[in-house]
C-alpha cells in the first residue's frame, strides 16, 4: 500500500483532492469513508446472520 491522493470533482464541499492508501498490486484504493463502511456494514445484524448461516451450509464447504 502506498500513500495517494485522489480527486473528487463531485465534492460540493470544494475540496477537490484526498488522501488515500493505494495497493500497487491489485490497485485497491482505501480512504476513510471506505474504512468506515466496511466496519458498519460487518457491525450489522443481517451480515453477522448471513455469515452464520454460510458458516452452518454444508454446501459453503464443499461437502
């Protein structure tokens, strides 16, 4: 991961350019909004039931 910078022209807040963490190998871009909504979305109750139930289906496991 490498330190970038992006540029939002959408921002209506004028602030053009952020700060990101780039990977050089598969390209994956991660600023602080990214890292805010993985966390909520694993801190939900439908994705903690969802992951049980793959975790319980035989056929998750090849089995």
């Amino acid at each position: 991961m490498v330190n970038d910078l992006c540029t939002d022209l959408l921002n209506s807040t004028g602030e053009l350019e952020f700060a990101t963490r780039r990977c050089v190998q598969c390209g994956e871009v991660v600023d602080p909004v990214i890292l805010r909504n993985r966390r909520l979305r694993q801190d939900s109750p439908a994705v903690r039931f969802a992951e049980k139930m793959l975790s319980n289906n035989c056929a998750a496991e090849g089995r």
